[in-house]
C-alpha cells in the first residue's frame, strides 16, 4: 500500500484551502493519507480532516512556532508511517517548511506542481518548467517524493470518512521561533487564492484608472484585482497584487487581463487559468495567444460594459 502525507495548514480552527486541495490531490492517488497539523486551532481542524481524505491525522503540539523544528517532526512523521511521498500546498508557510522536510529526507523538492498522479506504482508530478513554456513530468530517485501543490488547482478532498488522531510531542530542538505574525490590514482576497482575478497593465494609462477593475471585481463578489509588474514597478499597485514570474503565480478559474500585452514573465504566472480572457486594444497583443476569449477594443468601453452584465447575471441568480 502507497502512503502519502500531507502537511495541513490552519487558521483559527479551520484548514486552509490549499491543505484541503493537497488532501484531495493525495486521497486520489494513494491507498493510505496521513495527515500532520499543528499550532493553536489544530485539535479542532483535525476533526474536520478525515472528510477530506485523510485517514490519519497526527497532531503536532506547538511545533508550529519554529518552522526548522516543525520540518523534523514532519519529516519523522513520514518515516514512522513509511510515507513514500511528502505533499503541502504551496502556500508562503508551505514553502518555508517543504525544502526543509526535503532536506531532513535526503529528497529533491519538485515545487509548484500542478498534476499530480500515478505511473504503475510510482508517483509523477507535473510542473511548468522555463517560464511556463515547458510542462514536465516526474518522479523522484529519492526515498520520499517531496512536491508542494499550485493553489487553485487540484479539487479539494471531500466525502471522506472519520480520520484516526494522534497526538504527539513536537521537537523542542529549533534554531529558529516565530514571535509573531503581522497580518495585512484589510479584507480583500489574495490573488493567489481568488476564483477570480482581474489583472491590469500599462494599457490602463494611469493608476487612478484601476477603479474599472476594482468595479468589476466587487460585481464578481469573490474577486481579486491584480497587476503587471510594470504597473508595480510603477507605483500604481501594491507588490502584493503582482501576477507573474516574479510575483505570484495564480491558476483562477477565470482569469481576466486588461490592457496586458503578455510579456512571457507574465504568463508564467497566469497560463494556468483555467478561463483566459484577454482585453487589449493591440490584436497583435501576445496576450491573446494564451486567451482563451480574446476582445479587441478601449478597456474604458469593454470593462464598464462587462461590470454591468456580471451585475445583471448577479442579479438574476
């Protein structure tokens, strides 16, 4: 039997998004699901586990405020229950302890997968390689196949049964402690973590302009705005919204570009998207190779447009 552990992620009690998606990426492919999970909250999450696809849930007391002592427990973990391969979402606290975990299991990491899945009895991932412009498959000449998953990407586990949970002591042997966490002000979703993103470039004109989006975005409802880097570097938008290689990678199931001409560090982070729409007044914009709709025409005609049909659309849900 094939075991895979997945290091789950939780917040005041509840599990993130991208820990159940690991959860039902791995319920998936293998016969047996273990589950690690820690800090204040994890009891109560744990209980909420074996629905999504584990079958056991180990319970790390406290480790969760050093991230080198967490990556040992976990990485112990996998060795007690004979895990043959080693998954976490690929969150900011997904990628702090993955490497680690990979390191304590004398492993490779393969990072940002976006397929997981199985060639007899071996594991294969799936990742963007070169910018995007490669998609590679493979498995590990390693004990223990280590991967962190692409949020937004896998479906999250579900319809699973009771999980059998353990408690146990976590590694007081750190050389590192989390003090503390400075959380952003505000409410608005994460790019990375939105169904929906509407992103926009220098086609805008100026920063002022980014209204339009912000108005289609709240028509959505459970929508984020995003930018190029262009328009980062520019000042217009905060770092925190940038879509692409050197920001953050999104897989949305509707991703909506505007006035974005697709430079190739751009699509590295958005040609997972489930829906591309691209909206540019240039039809020879890169953008539109990727697209899956592609219009042609002024943003400041075509986004007030399509803010009031998602409204009307809205309204008749």
């Amino acid at each position: 039997m094939s075991t895979i552990l997945v290091h789950v992620e939780q917040v005041g009690g509840a599990p993130r998004r991208a820990s159940l998606e690991a959860l039902g990426a791995a319920s998936a492919v293998c016969d047996t699901v273990v589950a690690t999970i820690t800090g204040d909250g994890a009891d109560a999450a744990a209980a909420a586990l074996g629905a999504a696809g584990a079958n056991k849930v180990v319970v790390l007391a406290g480790a969760g405020t050093s991230p080198d002592a967490l990556a040992a427990d976990v990485a112990k973990a996998c060795t007690d229950h004979g895990a043959t391969a080693f998954v976490v979402g690929a969150t900011s606290g997904g990628r702090d302890i993955a490497p680690r975990v990979a390191a304590h299991l004398d492993s490779t990491l393969f990072s940002d997968c976006i397929a997981l899945d199985k060639d007899g009895d071996d594991l294969v991932v799936r990742r963007p390689w070169l910018a995007g412009k490669v998609l590679a498959d493979m498995k590990s000449g390693g004990p223990v196949l280590c991967a962190t998953l692409r949020r937004n990407t896998f479906q999250a586990g579900s319809g699973g049964g009771d999980a059998e949970i353990v408690q146990a002591d976590a590694n007081t042997d750190f050389k590192a402690i989390l003090k503390d966490v400075a959380a952003k002000a505000g409410d608005k979703l994460d790019v990375s973590e939105a169904p929906v993103v509407v992103s926009g470039g220098r086609g805008l004109g100026e920063a002022e302009n980014f209204n339009i989006l912000e108005d289609l975005a709240a028509a959505f409802g459970d929508a984020a705005v995003g930018a190029s880097r262009a328009v980062v570097d520019m000042g217009w938008r905060p770092h925190a919204e940038q879509v692409g290689q050197t920001g953050k990678t999104v897989s949305p199931q509707l991703y909506i570009a505007v006035g974005i001409s697709g430079a190739i560090q751009h699509l590295a982070g958005m040609k997972t998207a489930k829906v591309i729409v691209a909206i540019n007044k240039d039809p020879e914009a890169p953008i539109f190779k990727v697209a899956d709709y592609g219009i042609v025409g002024d943003a400041f005609e075509i986004v007030p447009a399509l803010t009031a049909a998602v409204k009307e659309v809205k309204a008749q849900a």
